[in-house]
C-alpha cells in the first residue's frame, strides 16, 4: 500500500519526496501553529515518566494519573522510596502498571547510580535506562532540545506513507526514510505537526482531503477532490 502512494506520487507528477518536504512542513507548521508534546512534565525527570507511562494509552489519561503521581514522587528517590504495590496502585491506571512499574523504578535507579540523577541528552545514554526504547528516547531527546532522531508512532507512521515519504512498514526504516529528507532543524517538531494533522484532519478512516492544506502535495488525497 505504502510503496503505491510513492509511485502515485511520481504519476500525479507532485515531485520528489526532497521537493515536497519543505512546503509539506511549513504549510503544516503554519496550519498547527500549536503542535506540541501534549504530555503535561515540569521537569526533566517528570517528561521521562510520563512518556514511560504513555505506552499504550492516550496522553490525557497519562496527564490524568500524573497530575497526583507529581505531587507525591519529586525526585527520582521517591520512586525508590516507597514498596513496589504503592507506586503500581498509583500508576495503575496508564494500564501495564508491573512492566511500568518495574521500568520506572529501573530507570531511576540508574539515573542515581549513573547520571548523578539527571536525564541525559544523548540517545545512546538513554537507551541505556530500562524499559525505554528508541521511541521513548527520541521523545525525551527531542523535548529537551537534543533531537538525534524521528519518532515514528502510530499517526507519523500513517501520514507518511500516505504522503510517499516512505514505502515502509517498520518504525525504525520509517524514520531512516525521514532522516534522509526531514532537515534536521525539523527533527523535533515535524513528528508533532504530522501527529496534530493525523488527530484534525486525516484521520485514519476518513481523510478530510477536501479539508488539508497539503492536497496538492499528497499523492493519496482522494480523486474527488483533487483534479489528477
Ligand atoms: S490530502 Fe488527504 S490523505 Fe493526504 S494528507 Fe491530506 S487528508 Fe491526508
């Protein structure tokens, strides 16, 4: 499916992915002025645990359990501090809560023994945390301004392919894909300004093509309303 929109890209003559990225993204960036992390964190420590928790579950219901967890656990001690049932009935809502749980207290006990108990910037020292992955990593990277990659989720994914940036299934060629094409001044906010356009317009069963600012640029926006 994915490989037929790069090809159909080339058909409708919108031209190469390195042409159409630059006005992909400012007409994005124009048209979601407010695309950010919607995660809710006053620190460092607290943007690592709520993208620890946002693991398969939406971020208003990691902002949810956070509001109460951040008053009770201030500094990476404190997830230490208290019996591994306390901190699981405190997280439980996020869902996964004994891998959370086991990941949040992993991670913080090398952030003390490691980092002097701060959240380092580089990809490969985060990655060295328990229970964060590369998405995690890039996230946490990204947010503290040291963007070393793409995060590729469920709505970059998407928008992607559809927009035949990528002819990949796998998160990890898709953002190679990326890396090649995305200037890296727009590392961080591009997976943003593709997650907002993902939430508001196209949506994974109904597309608002008549609705997108990039209906010129995209090679899947429906024949209707597109002149091929
Ligand atoms: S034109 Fe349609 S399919 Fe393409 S990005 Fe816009 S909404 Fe999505």
């Amino acid at each position: 499916m994915a490989r037929s929109y790069v090809a159909e890209a080339r058909r409708r003559g919108l031209g190469t992915r390195k042409e159409r990225i630059r006005p992909i993204i400012d007409r994005l960036a124009a048209e979601h002025a407010d695309a950010t992390i919607a995660l809710r964190f006053r620190s460092d420590v607290e943007l690592l645990i709520s993208v620890m928790l946002s693991a398969q579950t939406t971020d208003v219901n990691v902002n949810r359990v956070t509001e109460k967890l951040f008053e009770k656990y201030r500094r990476p001690e404190d997830y230490l501090a208290v019996p591994i049932e306390e901190l699981e009935r405190d997280i439980y809502a996020t869902g996964f809560y004994r891998q959370k749980t086991k990941s949040i207290r992993g991670a913080m006990r090398v952030l003390l023994e490691e980092f002097d108990g701060e959240v380092p910037r580089r990809l490969d020292d985060l990655l060295r945390l328990p229970g964060v992955a590369r998405k995690t990593a890039n996230v946490v990277a990204a947010e503290l301004g040291h963007a070393q990659g793409i995060v590729v989720d469920t709505h970059v994914r998407r928008l992607s392919q559809r927009l035949g940036l990528t002819r990949n299934e796998d998160p990890v060629k898709i953002e190679r894909d990326l890396q090649r094409i995305v200037p890296r001044a727009d590392w961080a906010r591009f997976p943003h300004l593709l997650i907002w356009h993902g939430r508001r317009i196209c949506d994974a069963r109904r597309p608002a093509c008549e609705s997108c600012v990039l209906v010129d640029l995209c090679p899947s926006a429906r024949v209707d309303v597109v002149a091929v």
